[in-house]
C-alpha cells in the first residue's frame, strides 16, 4: 500500500517542483541553438567558394582574403566550442570581413554581372536572415528558461539538479555592437562594409540584441 501510494505522489512531486519544466525548457533551448550552430556552418561553407570567385577576378586583395579566412576559421571554431557568445562574436567579425570582401568587388564590374558570384551572395544573404531568425528563436528559449529557474519553488529544483542560467546569442565586444551591419543587399547591389579594424553587429532584419546578463531579454 505504501508503495503505491509512492507511485502515485512521486510524479506529482517532481511536477510541482518544476522539474519537468525546467527539462522541457533545457531541450527548447538546445534545439534552437543547434539550429544556429546549422547556419553558421552553412556560411562557412559558402565562403571559400565566394572567396574563389573573388580570387579569380582580384587575386591581389590578398590582405581581406587573408582576413576572410581567419574569420572563417574563427566561426568555425566558435561553433565547435556550442559557447553562443563566442558564436555570436565569430559571426561579427564574419560580416566584418565579408562586408569587406563584397565591397572589393565593386571595384571589378566584372564580377558583380558574373552568375556565380550572385548567386553565392544571394545565399549568404538568405543565410543571414535564417541566422537572425534563428538567435530571436534562441534568445526567446533562453529568456524564458533562465526566468523560470529563477522562480520558486523551480529555483530550488535548478539548485539541487545543476541546472544554470545559459547564455544569450549575443555580442559582448561594446565596439562590435557599435559597428554598422552588413548590408548584402540584393545580388549585383552594392553592398556596405563597416571601416576597415571594425567588426559588424549580427545582420539582424526583424532582431534586436538582448540585454546583459542577469536582464530579461527582448528578442
């Protein structure tokens, strides 16, 4: 009898504390963070093919190929790491060096009527849309995963179970926020670059950054 009373009040316990929801929002959050983690493996994969095209038309801009690929090797290692904030600052200094990559090609007429090239840029566009709609995503789960572990009696539930406040997609470099975004306008436009030594802040069409640390997010 005792036993299954047990059964009966042992679900009901880990309901009311939270438990279940804490793991519900856990699995919410990672979900949306692997779809970035997707994107951002997609640019880095369109870019040697952009950088190619590029080449063949201006191989002596070797000093923002040798930035494109260091930012490239930065995203990719930022992805690897699953930390968002370092995902986040890896993508900035990316438009960064695209946004310098793009504005190159304006000085060769060439390229910006050559097919292949468009369409690479057509894609990196796409894919920083999805990126953006991906880190409003996230951020939307994270905002509301850390607000429900801070709440009781879920707060003493985090505690016992290790569950922790994650990180929002965002970065945390003041001069990156600062800095204008890339703009990869429509293919054969022109398109903006920030100042060269600049990062760019997260192409972001309908996104907004979220606050600090330790303050609800507005995605």
């Amino acid at each position: 009898m005792t036993r299954r009373w047990l059964a009966l009040l042992l679900p009901l316990t880990i309901g009311g504390c939270g438990y279940n929801t804490i793991q519900q929002l856990d699995e919410q959050a990672n979900a949306a963070q692997g779809q970035i983690e997707v994107q951002l493996q997609r640019r880095a994969e369109l870019i040697p093919n952009l950088v190619a095209t590029v080449k063949g038309m201006a191989n002596q801009e070797l000093a923002v190929f040798s930035e494109v690929a260091r930012a490239r090797g930065g995203l990719l290692n930022a992805v690897q790491s699953k930390d968002p904030e370092q995902m986040a600052q890896a993508n900035a200094t990316m438009n960064g060096a695209l946004g310098r990559l793009l504005a190159v090609s304006e000085a060769y007429p060439q390229l910006k009527s050559d097919q292949g090239f468009l369409r690479l840029q057509d894609e990196l566009s796409g894919t920083a849309n999805r990126i953006a709609v991906s880190q409003t995503d996230y951020n939307t789960a994270v905002r509301e995963y850390n607000a429900y572990i801070r709440q009781f009696p879920a707060v003493l539930t985090a505690k016992m179970t290790g569950a922790k406040e994650k990180k929002y997609f965002q970065v945390t470099n003041p001069g990156n926020r600062e800095a204008p975004t890339v703009d990869f306008g429509t293919p054969g436009s022109p398109a903006s670059a920030p100042p060269s030594g600049a990062g760019a802040s997260v192409p972001a069409p309908g996104s907004t950054t979220p606050p600090a640390a330790g303050a609800p997010a507005r995605p």
